[in-house]
C-alpha cells in the first residue's frame, strides 16, 4: 500500500476528494448540500484562507464551516423568533446562557499559610 493511499482523507490533501468532504459532513450530522456549499466555496477560492495561504487542514476548516454555520442559523432563529414574538431587537446581539463561577484562591503552602495567619 502505497502512502498517498494511506493519508487520503485525513484533512491534508488539498484540494479534497469531494466525497471525503461528503463523508465529513454526514458524520457530523449535516447534509450533503452543505457539504457541497464548503466545497464549491473554497474551490473558488482556490483553497486559500482569507490571508492568500493554502489551507493545510481540510477537516479544521469544516469544523469551523459548520460552526460558525451553526450559531449563524441560532442566531437567524433568534431573529425570527423576537419578530414573530414582537419583541424589539436591541443591537443584534445574541444574549447566551450565563453560568456562575466560583473561583478558589489558591492554597499556599502550609509554613506560609501559618506565617500569613500569624502575621
């Protein structure tokens, strides 16, 4: 076997096979449409980042494609959502779930700390 054979569809061969990327997507529970869209994107693109580099990673840059394509459409929802809802939009933004954090000083060691609380 011989080592083209061997890295094929692990994310460095640019341009891609156009049914590694199919494969991609579906694993990660998209469509083949969007698959398609990637491909012809950066195919116009001569698979070149915004900066004029060649893209070195395929499977990163989905990654990022469906991201961003995710929150994209959440955000879309959103949007439908308050002008169905009748609620006034502010600036556009998405107002996301808040978690409260606790944060722990960190513990000195024991001579300093029986220094500290002597002092």
């Amino acid at each position: 076997m011989n080592s083209a054979n061997q890295t094929s569809g692990r994310g460095c061969d640019i341009p891609p096979d156009p049914s590694h990327v199919d494969i991609y997507f579906l694993q990660c529970k998209k469509s083949r449409e969007a698959a398609s869209e990637f491909y012809r994107h950066y195919s116009r693109r001569y698979w070149r980042a915004a900066t004029g580099k060649v893209i070195q990673d395929w499977k990163r840059l989905a990654w990022q494609w469906i991201w961003n394509r995710s929150i994209w459409q959440a955000a879309k929802a959103e949007k439908a959502g308050n002008a169905l809802a009748g609620t006034p939009e502010q600036d556009g933004t998405i107002e996301l779930d808040t978690i409260e954090v606790s944060i722990v000083p960190k513990m000195e060691s024991g001579n300093q700390l029986h220094e500290t609380m002597a002092a």
